[in-house]
C-alpha cells in the first residue's frame, strides 16, 4: 500500500488533561484561547480569550514590510499572552501567523525576532491551510448533520470561504480582500465617497466572483447550502443587528441569524457616517469602527454572489482550529473529524498523483528512508517523530520533478512541492520537505543555494541529515522495480562503519545496479555522519524495517 510507512502515524497518543494556549498574530488583531482539553471525550473547554488590535496589516505602503512600531506592538502583546497563559498552566503554547506576517518581506525576520526574545515559535500557515483550520473549529461549535454549509470568514487581509458537510472539506479558498487591507489600500475619505463607495464594493466583487464560482460549482444538484460566518467583522455585524432587533446582544453569539436585506441596511447606514460616529454604534468597538465598512462590503458581495438571504453566526474560527489541530496530530479525535487525522498523508499522495509521480516507486522510497531512520535514530541521530513525517513526505513527493522535465528534475520538483497545495503543513515544514525533497541527487546543500541559504540553522541541519537517508533510499530502488526488499541497518560504534545488509526480492538477482547506485551515492551521507558505509547483500533471515 501506498500509505503503509504513514501508518503509525496515527496511534492515538496517551495524553493526560491539559491546559493549551493557541494564539492567531491576525492582519488585525491578535488573538488567543486558553482551553482545557479532555482526551478522553474527546473535547475543550475554553477557559480564557485575549484580543489585542495591533493592526500587523498596518504595513509601509511603499516596501510592504511590517512597520518597527507595530512590531515593538505586537511583541509586547504576546509576552502578555504568555503571561495571561502561564496564569492558566498552559502547558502548551501554538501560535500561527496568517495573511499580514505572509505578505511581508521581512515577516520571517519578525518571526525569528518573536522566537529570540520570546522563545516562542510561531508557525506561518498559507492561507488554505488557515481555511482548513477555520472549517475544524466550526465544526467543534456546529452540527453539520451531513449538510452542506458554507463558511465565511473576514478577516483583516484574507476571506476565506469553505464549503463542507461535517466531512472533507470540499472546497477550500483564501482570497486577497480583508477589512483591514481594504480600508488601508482603498478607502482615503471619511465617510466614505460615493465614488469610493462603488468602486470598493465593485472591487470586491470582481475578487470573489472566481472563487464563489469555484465553490458553487462543487454542490451537487438540488444542494442548498446554509451560510456561516465567522471572524470579527461578522459578529460586530451580528451584535448591530440584535442590539436593534433584540435589545439585547445574545451569548453565546453562535446561532444568531440575520438576513442579507437588514445587512444591506446596516451597510447603508455605516457609510453615511465617520469613524468617530460609528464607534458610538452600540456594538462597535473604537478599533473596529474604522474597519467595519469595508467588512460589511464583503459580506454583502459575498451573500449576493453566493445566493444566499440568510447567515448564521459562529463564534469558533481559527484559534479553535488550530487547537482541534493540535488534537488530531495526537491522535485524541476519532469521530466525526477522525478523517483529517491523515490530511497530510492524503494531501501528499494527491499531489505525488497530481504530478503523475511513480506512487510504488516513491512509496518504495519511502519505506527505505524511513527504515533508516528508524533504525538509526539514537546511533546517528536524534530526531523524532514530526522529522520523521517530513521525510516521508519529501521522499513521497521526490520525483514530482519528472512532470516539469527530465533535466534537473531535483530542482523542478522543489518548486513544485515550495509552491503547491498540500495542506496540514506550515510554510517553514513545506520549506523543509521541498529542500530535503531537492537534495536526493547531485550536489549536497549549500549556502550558495538560495532555497537552503533562508532556512534557519536548525532545519539546515535537519535537511542535511535527513535529505543523506533519501539519497540512499532512491539508490535502493535504483531500477525502480523494488529489486531490495528489506534492509538492516548494522553499525560499529568503534570502527564507525555502518552496514547495510540487503535482502533481494530475487535470490538469482545480484541487484549490481543497486549496489553501483549505493556507492555512488554514499559520499555525501558518509561526510555528513562520519562513518563508512558498506553494503552487501544478505540471505539470511531476520531484518529491520522496510
């Protein structure tokens, strides 16, 4: 089977109650949930939510980069995040940065700032990964009951819009138009012109034309979709509506409907006014008051392109998905969502067919580089499990290359696995897969390599050691018709020699090709480990691994 290394993956872990933080650095503000998760539901508990509007999608219009004041900012806040969580015994802390930190030149200079003085790591995620992430926390709050619901989230630099029925999300997008990014780029009159007016909500429909057409093209014949919408902009929105409908604003939010007619009302009304005369709106917040309208704009472009009156309002979004993440990567879901326990198995399979890759050879591949691993981890190195699924990965994904062309498919192929859509990775593990996935032939690392040169020092390090596995596993199958069938991994700890005891599938085949492939390949991973390999073929009947 294609999937058989990927397997132990999923083992659900033992893992006693415990008290997660799960912080989102948004394009407006930042977030963050302390919960208490009892595996043995499985399920959370929130327990404490922190908001800051540091305004990250505050970016100089004329580099892009993120501003030194916003930083400082953003900084401060999330040492009191910490703070905040330590309060609760959080023993885990998982941070996530979206469209703003993406976008920004030196985003990843600010990562590393945060990493440094913070000792945090925060983990940038493309903006289909955050859609995948947002659909798991509705799903926490919601029932779907197996129908198909559309998902809308605004945020302050990206929408995302999902369609999915409690199962596999069917359609995942994030589109460039957010209320932050909008009021920054578009809007420069207070209240806003008429002529700005039209041409922002013109605007945003031209930007969600495509994706809506993409989504709405994925229901089946007769489906009726129910609309959901999230994020801050939604239930500022919702809290306007009830506090005249009701009086009152509902809580909890989620289950709060309103119709696309009171919307467009509400739209009409916020134009008409300032800034300053919009925050004394009962429900809007100083901060968000400058942003609402550009907000409320998508909404209403999306409501009408979807065909849909009415949206029901639900309070979990990102920072809940990312904690539902968190418990699948443990294996502590095995229901409803047990399915994107192997989002990532899955995704890397789909893009290996995708680019017509070989799956019996790759998987053959696979098998041997995680042998090796294996059966080396303690004696030549120390990584574990989360290397352990990146390699897998890259060696699955190695030869995607040959789709673009035969001549340095290497390099082709780390383009191709840099810039696709496998989700369930961050931006730094993609990093990490394309580069261990372009070092299985030729040349070793180097930091002339500009690929390799803007990884941090610990995942060269990782590439280094993990990318010399791959080079011998695609030695192993150098025929490409799984000539070995096992291997055993021996080594001296005295002579520093390392012996790989191979077992034909074939005991007439002398597997000479394999064998020529191995010793030319072995250089490299001998350098990088310090040893002698040696290699032979071997009857006899007990190995390891494969």
């Amino acid at each position: 089977m294609v999937n058989s290394v990927s397997a132990s993956w999923l083992i659900p872990t033992q893992v006693e109650q415990q008290i997660i933080a799960a912080i989102d650095l948004g394009t407006n503000s930042l977030h963050m949930v302390v919960v208490k998760v009892e595996p043995t539901l499985p399920a959370f508990t929130i327990i404490a939510r922190e908001k800051e509007p540091v305004r990250l999608g505050d970016r100089d219009l004329t580099t892009g980069n993120l501003k030194l004041e916003v930083i400082n900012r953003a900084i401060a806040t999330l040492s009191r995040f910490q703070e905040i969580a330590k309060t609760f015994n959080a023993q885990t802390t998982i941070a996530v940065a979206t469209s703003a930190v993406r976008e920004a030149p030196n985003g990843k200079e600010f990562l590393q700032q945060v990493d440094e003085q913070l000792g945090l790591k925060v983990d940038l995620i493309s903006g289909q990964e955050e859609a995948r992430r947002i659909y798991l926390g509705v799903l926490s709050g919601m029932e779907f009951n197996d129908q198909p619901h559309i998902i809308i989230d605004i945020g302050g630099g990206s929408t995302e819009l999902i369609l999915g029925d409690s199962h596999e999300a069917r359609s995942l997008s994030s589109t460039k138009i957010g209320a932050v990014r909008l009021t920054t780029e578009r809007i420069t009159t207070d209240p806003i012109s008429d002529r700005e007016f039209n041409y922002l909500t013109a605007s945003v429909r031209g930007a969600l034309e495509r994706p809506v057409d993409e989504l709405r093209a994925l229901l089946q014949p007769g489906e009726v979709a129910r609309l959901v919408g999230t994020s801050g902009t939604i239930e500022t929105l919702a809290a306007v509506h009830a506090r005249e409908k009701l009086g009152l604003t509902p809580s909890p939010l989620t289950g709060y409907q309103f119709c696309l007619k009171d919307l467009q009302e509400i739209v009409h009304r916020l134009r008409r006014l300032n800034y300053v005369e919009r925050a004394a709106i009962a429900g809007i917040s100083e901060s968000r008051s400058e942003i609402i309208l550009a907000g409320a704009i998508i909404l209403v472009e999306a409501m009408k392109l979807l065909g849909l009156d009415t949206l029901t309002v639900c309070e979990r979004s990102l920072r809940e998905g990312i904690i539902v993440n968190w418990m699948l990567s443990h294996g502590l879901i095995e229901d409803r969502l047990r399915y994107q326990s192997s989002v990532r198995q899955r995704n890397v399979i789909k893009t290996a067919q995708k680019y017509q890759a070989n799956l019996k050879h790759s998987d053959r591949v696979a098998n041997f580089a995680i042998s090796l691993f294996d059966q080396l981890q303690g004696k030549l190195h120390s990584w574990g499990v989360e290397e352990r699924q990146l390699l897998w990965a890259a060696a699955m994904l190695h030869n995607c290359g040959y789709h673009v062309n035969h001549a340095a498919h290497h390099k082709h192929t780390y383009y191709l696995v840099r810039h696709g859509e496998l989700l369930g990775y961050t931006e730094t593990e993609l990093e990490i897969i394309a580069n261990i996935a372009r070092y299985h032939r030729r040349s070793a690392p180097k930091k002339k390599h500009e690929n390799y040169r803007i990884l941090s020092k610990n995942s060269r390090q990782l590439v280094n050691q993990v990318s010399a596995f791959l080079r011998l596993a695609v030695a192993l199958d150098r025929r490409q018709i799984g000539a070995i069938s096992q291997l055993r991994c021996d080594y001296n700890f005295t002579s520093f020699e390392l012996h790989l005891h191979l077992k034909p599938a074939h005991l007439n085949d002398d597997c000479a090709l394999e064998l020529w492939s191995l010793d030319t390949k072995k250089a490299i991973f001998e350098a990088e480990y310090g040893v002698k390999l040696l290699a032979s073929l071997d009857l006899a009947p007990s190995y390891i691994g494969a």
